[in-house]
C-alpha cells in the first residue's frame, strides 16, 4: 500500500494546495500509472470517534502467517487458519460493548465506593474537567474557538468514565495499560484521562486509598467483580 498506492498519490499531489475535501477526494481519484493503476475515492462523512484502540485478544485471533524475512513487515493475512478452520469470533469493541465493560469497572468492590458516591464524585469534578479540556482546545488552537463546537473529534470517555478510570488506577487494582485493553481505548486516552483527573482530585483534597489487590489479566478483574474471587 505505502510503495505503490500511497507514493503514487503522493506524487499526483505533489504542489497541490489541499484546500477543501472535494479537492483531496477528487485529487486521489486521479491517480493513474502506466502500469494500471486506477484508484477511486469518497468521502466518507460518518462519525468516528478518536482514541479507539485494538485489545490484544483481536490481535491474537487473527490469522497472520509471518514471513521468513522481516517478519514484523512482512505477512499475509488468511481469512480463516491455515488448517481451514475459522479464526474465533472477537468482535471490535462497541459503544454496549465497552458501555459494559466501564459498568464493570464502577463496582464497588474495584472502586471502593458506592455508585452514588461514584457519580457525586464525577458531578464535583465535572466543571474543572470541562474548563481543562477548552484550555488544552485553546492553547492548541492558538486561540479563542472561530466556531461552534461541532460533533467531530468527540472522545470515547465520558467525564464519569475518566473519573471511573482514575479511580480504579489509583486503587491500583490494575495498570493503565490493562484499563487500555479492556476498553479497546488507546493507552495515550487513558494516561491523559489518569493525569487530568489525579490533579483535580489532589486540588481539592481528595484521596483515593489504594487496594492490596493487584490484577494483571481482564478475566481476574472480571471475576472479583462479579464474584469477589479470583484465580
């Protein structure tokens, strides 16, 4: 793709001004080689939100066979397993999916509060953590917004799911890179989730005491919430 796709797009636009979507759609559609190359090209105007991450399990199950020679670039992607079977079914995480996963985490067992006490903590968070994030939006704008807020680049995290999170790392039931796993989020989302709220809860006073549990996998987590035992 990036040797012969993306440089020859590359190539076709070089000294273009980029200025609107109609001119990169229509710029890339445009792309032909004397070797055969056709490409088309649409926008695509739906929706998707940012900081999305693939879990190590999805990874696992796929079908990947390695070459001999640089085996990190080089490999072919079957569609079932070389011996015919299917590959097992792990489905990319959904908004129920990962809605269920955050319900998980809120136990109280992993929290160490109660839900209401849970929410009452997002809600007194809540206008710290929106005025953070416009100060971040202004400061990498350069500036005051030139327009309204639109529905692009929304996150995946909630301001209730950051304090969640935070809540659960500081307990220390597990690692940031776990909480990253489960929820299918990148692990950048959820160390800036971490620190933003960490410093709000230590502005005003609020400790969050630490755990004597330590889990390293989804399904101990999983269980001690839903049992109260772990292997």
């Amino acid at each position: 793709m990036e040797h012969r796709l993306f440089s020859q797009i590359t190539m076709n636009w070089r000294g273009r001004p980029l200025t609107s979507h109609e001119v990169v759609v229509n710029t890339i559609a445009a792309t032909r080689t004397r070797s055969g190359l056709r490409v088309e090209a649409h926008l695509d105007t739906r929706d998707y939100p940012i900081g999305v991450a693939v879990s190590k399990a999805r990874i696992d199950a796929l079908p990947i066979e390695h070459h001999t020679m640089h085996r990190t670039w080089n490999y072919t992607i079957h569609p079932t397993h070389t011996d015919g079977t299917a590959p097992p079914a792990v489905n990319a995480a959904t908004g129920s999916d990962r809605a269920a996963t955050l319900t998980l985490l809120a136990h109280p067992r992993l929290t160490g509060m109660s839900i209401t006490e849970l929410d009452a903590l997002a809600e007194q968070l809540a206008p710290e953590q929106a005025a953070r994030r416009e100060q971040r939006r202004y400061q990498g704008r350069g500036g005051p917004r030139r327009h309204a807020p639109g529905a692009h680049g929304r996150t995946l995290l909630s301001p209730r799911d950051r304090v969640l999170i935070t809540v659960v790392h500081l307990r220390q039931v597990c690692s940031q890179r776990l909480l990253a796993d489960m929820l299918e989020v990148a692990a950048r989302t959820i160390g800036q989730a971490v620190t933003d709220v960490r410093h709000l809860l230590h502005e005003q006073n609020i400790t969050i005491t630490p755990t004597t549990l330590r889990f390293t996998c989804a399904e101990q987590v999983t269980a001690y919430a839903r049992t109260g035992q772990y292997d």
